[in-house]
C-alpha cells in the first residue's frame, strides 16, 4: 500500500472516531433505533406550524433504518417536494428502564413524541438547530415513538437519538410520570398544576412569550405553583418542573388545589434589568421597529426605532438555539425590547446575557 493511501485511511479513522465520541458520551448508552416507518407528504405552503396532514398529499411511506439524514436542497425521496414538505417517522422501540435524554437536530422544525407526551416541540422555520429534552423517565419495554419534520425552504436536514442518563427504574421522588405507565408520581403537597389542552408547554425565564425557554411541562404531570404574574394581562405561574423553575402560561395550565388570588404576586428579572450597563454591542435594525417595554408582542409598544439607527444591545432572550429578543438603549437613553429577526448585529452578540 502506497504512503499516500497509508495516510488517507488513517484521516478517515481519525474523523470516524472523532464523530463517534461527540455523538455518544462516555458511559452513556445511545441509539438511533430501527425499524423506522417514513410517511412523507407534499404540503404547499407549509407554514412554521403544524399543518392539517389531512390536506396535504400522502407520497409514499417506505421503512429506514434510522432517522438520520442530510437532504441538501433536493427532494428527500421520488415525488416530494424539495421545499416545503413534511415526514412523519414512526416505530417502536424497546428500551431498558432508566432515565433518557433525547436529542434532536434539524433544519428546519421537528417534535418528537415518546409514549404519547411530547418532550421537544420546534416545528419552526430556522437553520440548522440541535434540541435535547429534559431528562425523561422510562418505565422500560415497548416505548412508542414518533418523529415529525418540517422542511420549509433551502436544506433540510434531520436527525434523532437517545441517551440513557441513569439505568433501573425512576426513583418515585421524580415528579414526571413514567413514561408507558401514564401513572404520576411525586406529586406536590402543596398548591400545584397540570398542564392541560397541550402535549408539552414551555416553561420560561419569565412570563412572557418571548422569554428564554427553561425546560418543558409535559401534560399528566402536577407541578408545585408558587407564584403568578399578570404583566401580559392574564396569569403566568411560576412552577417547579425536575428542579428547574420557571413560568408557564396560565391560559395551559389548570391549577388543582388553589385559587389564583391565594397565589402570591412575584416581580421577575425583567423588572429589575433596565439599568444593565452598555457592553459595546451595536446593532442596527433593519426595518423600522417597534420598541417595547418587555419581550413579547402582547405589549404595547412604548416607541420606534428607524431603520437603520443604532442601538446599544444590553441583554437578549434565546429560543431554540436562536437570539429572539435583544434588550436594547437607544441614543436618546430609552431602554426596551425588539425582534432580534431584523437586526444586524455581529458576533460579538454571544457576550450580551441572556435573560
């Protein structure tokens, strides 16, 4: 064998071992499955949400071996679109008992059901992005499992796997259900809530729509309630799901043993940030902006920014791996929130805190 060749197949080893060991964390038992089923459907002008199936055109349903691939910008199989289609993947798998960590990437949006609850809900227009649920418990056995895609316009690319986090059955204290038993367990003493009219409900750094998302609240699970606040006009609770605290929106939420006015009034982060210092970040807007006092469109707006002008970025909230808010002061000394969609900015906006 030439010297040349030698050193060819040892690069190639090199990156093989290389991918390996960031795909799976040492100790951790990880898998793609098998046995996937693939239904895939045309569905002209498929907006950022989940589409009606029902109106779009069934192509083919075909089995794979894993949810695993790089479409480019071409279609993914004879008879889709290369734009605008939708895969539903299906199986079934069977998993030891423990807790599961299940990690998604795609360009553009997926969700992802195991046992009937959804744990990663990003059916959205974005390049490519990676998700992990929260630490999900599994009753161990035949676990259902279904992966929906999106693909809206340029690449589309999907992928989906497991980790197995802790081996043996969930201790009870885990305030989720186990998964394929559908029977809560550490259900609070105290006041709490259940997730109703959602499969998985975002919990975030503060009660409004466009604020950090903490974890997600999945539905046949009680989460102790400790607080509300009404700033976008009707209740956010502040709840404890796994240990990680955070709030979700009232109008989801069903609260079990407890009125909302016995819950306590709590101000948030967002009400103590406007006087964060300036960092040096500029960006400039790209369409004339509306500036409001928190980060949602639920609020009114408290003044515009021309195209153009330039703004001191202070602060941004982060959904999906994307910056959907940039707190911002203007010249004149204002301080408020804008659509970080349409503002440039360059990458120095990695060093402004998210919120």
């Amino acid at each position: 064998m030439r010297r040349k060749d030698v050193f060819i197949l040892v690069a190639l080893f090199a990156i093989t071992i290389t991918l390996l060991l960031q795909l799976a964390p040492l100790g951790a038992q990880s898998g793609f499955g098998t046995g996937w089923t693939a239904t895939y459907h045309n569905c002209p002008a498929l907006s950022a949400t989940t589409p009606d199936l029902n109106t779009c055109t069934v192509v083919t349903s075909q089995a794979v071996a894993a949810v695993n691939f790089d479409y480019g910008t071409g279609s993914p199989t004879a008879g889709v679109n290369p734009d605008n289609f939708y895969i539903r993947f299906d199986s079934v798998q069977n998993l030891l008992p423990g807790t599961y960590e299940f990690v998604a990437a795609s360009d553009d949006g997926i969700r992802v059901t195991i046992n009937g609850q959804v744990v990663i809900d990003q059916l959205i227009g974005r390049v490519l992005t990676t998700d992990r649920s929260q630490p999900i418990p599994i009753a161990g056995g035949a676990v259902t499992m279904r992966v929906d895609f999106i693909d809206l316009i340029d690449r589309a690319q999907v992928q989906f796997q497991w980790f197995q986090q802790t081996s043996g059955t969930p201790a009870a204290t885990n305030p989720f259900a186990l998964l394929g038993t559908g029977t809560p367990v550490g259900t609070p003493s105290g006041p709490s809530v259940s997730v109703t009219g959602v499969n998985g409900l975002a919990v975030r750094t503060g009660p409004y729509i466009g604020a950090s998302m903490v974890t997600t609240a999945l539905r046949g699970n009680v989460y102790a309630v400790t607080a509300r606040n009404n700033s976008e006009g009707f209740n956010w609770y502040y709840i404890n799901v796994n240990g990680r605290q955070g709030w979700a929106s009232g109008r989801y939420l069903t609260l079990n043993n407890i009125t909302p006015d016995a819950l306590p009034t709590q101000a948030t982060i967002f009400d103590q940030i406007d006087g964060a210092p300036d960092l040096g970040i500029i960006g400039s807007p790209r369409a004339v902006m509306n500036v409001r006092p928190r980060p949602t469109t639920r609020l009114d707006e408290i003044d515009e920014i021309a195209w153009g002008e330039q703004v001191s970025i202070i602060g941004r909230t982060v959904q999906a791996g994307t910056n959907r808010w940039y707190h911002i002061r203007t010249s004149e000394g204002l301080v408020g929130w804008i659509l970080a969609a349409y503002v440039q900015v360059g990458p120095e906006v990695v060093g402004a805190p998210v919120r």
